[in-house]
C-alpha cells in the first residue's frame, strides 16, 4: 500500500485533474496515468514538509471513484454554491472514467431510499460478502496514526458556515445532485462494509474520492480517505473536486 502526506496531514495524495491513457492501447483498458503531488515530512520528525510529484499508472479495472455527499441540498448556502459550481466538472471527470472502466461509486449519504429500486443501489447491496472486511468498517473514522501528533491548519469548530449570518441547520435533500449523472452499471452506497464488499469481488486496489467536504465526510465516512488508507488501499483525493467546510473568519482566516 502507497500512501502520501496531504498538507492536512492526512494520508492519501493529492491528485491532479487528468486522466491520460497510454497511447496505443485500447481506450477501456488502458492504464491511467495520475499525477500525484504530496507532502512527505523532510528529515522525519522536522515538522518542514517537501512537494513530491510523480506520475503513477493504474489499472482501471482496480480503481473506483467514491463521490462523497453531493446532495442536491445542503444546509449551507455558501456550500451549496461551491458544490454546484463543481459538479459539471465533477461529472466530466466520472463520466471519463467510467468510460475508461473505473467503477464509479455513488455516496450521498443518508440518501441511501431515495434509490432503494436503483440497479446501481442493488449492485452495492447484492455484493458478495468479503470474508476480510476490516476492523471499524461499518463505522465513520475520527482519527488514523498520522493525524496523532499533526495540527489542523484550519478552525472547523464552528461547523463551517461562511455565510453572514450563519445558516441554520435546516433539512437537506440528501438525493445526490442531477449534475452528476448515475448510470446503471454504477453503484450507489454509503457503507463501508458494502464498499469493502464491493472493491474485493472486483479486485480494486486504488481508490480516488471526489466531493465534500475534505476535512469532515471525504475523510471521516464509513467509505472515506481515513478508512480506505487504514484498509490498505491505494487512495487519492481530487484537489480540484473536493471543497473545505469552513468560516473564513476563524483562524487563520484566509
């Protein structure tokens, strides 16, 4: 298992949006070429962390795509408006690697009846059952090994809420947006164990996880970067489709 830095202090690498196929090879099969740019701490224990980049091939058929919580209606005015502004973008980048044979996993969470007759939500669920799921899978993941000694470099203690005045927490509408489209060879789910179920009977080794937002559900969910790396996966995160929860007049206030 690769693993990198995230300037947040996260294991998982920051990938750069492109999807490259080798020249010369069919379309579907095809090894993706993603840019990779990570922090790795320099010399260990420093605290002064160095840019790497690289470019590393994977084989489609044992990568996914997690979309994480893109609800058509979060609570947030303001998160509402960044994640509208990314889906087009977000759906490109799915439907390019859905095309290319990447398993694409659909994750608005608690939104999971809105799609209870969906042959993508019956895929998740029909899964056989991996006889390996790890420790902690079913649930969300507060913290892995590498978070222990970090400090976040942001103040989300407030919950996030940009707008003036804050939002109340008002109902949302947890169908995933109509801008990315769900296809029937997709799957839809919010569970990890379902997850898990799924990437072991297709032999997906990467996972590359979209949406929002980085520093609460794409790394806590049950499906999430802290899980997925604690799990031995290979995992990326989208720097250009994902977005931050937070109030920019907490510190330090950028």
């Amino acid at each position: 298992m690769r693993s990198y830095i995230l300037p947040v202090a996260l294991l998982g690498c920051a990938l750069g949006f492109s999807l490259a196929a080798a020249a010369g090879q069919p379309e579907a099969s095809a090894p993706l070429a993603f840019h990779f740019q990570s922090r790795v701490e320099e010399p260990a224990g420093s605290g002064q962390f160095e840019v790497v980049s690289k470019t590393v091939p994977w084989d489609p058929k044992k990568t996914a795509v997690i979309i994480c919580d893109m609800w058509a209606r979060h609570w947030c005015d303001g998160a509402c408006k960044r994640g509208a502004e990314m889906a087009p973008r977000m759906n490109r980048f799915v439907a390019e690697a859905r095309k290319r044979g990447v398993l694409i996993v659909h994750a608005p969470s608690g939104g999971m009846d809105h799609y209870q007759d969906h042959p993508a939500r019956k895929r998740a669920q029909n899964a056989p059952k991996a006889a390996n799921v790890p420790e902690g899978m079913a649930g969300g993941c507060s913290q892995i090994p590498s978070e222990k000694n970090a400090t976040w470099p942001i103040d989300q203690s407030d919950g996030g809420c940009d707008d003036q005045p804050r939002c109340p927490n008002r109902p949302m509408d947890r169908h995933q947006t109509a801008a990315i489209k769900i296809h029937d060879e997709d799957a839809i789910s919010d569970s990890g164990v379902e997850c898990w179920n799924l990437f072991e009977a297709r032999g997906v080794e990467n996972v590359i996880l979209v949406g929002v937002h980085t520093n609460m559900c794409v790394i806590g969910r049950p499906f999430g970067l802290r899980n997925m790396v604690r799990a031995g996966k290979n995992v990326a995160l989208v720097r250009d489709l994902t977005d931050t929860m937070y109030n920019s007049r907490r510190p330090p206030k950028v």
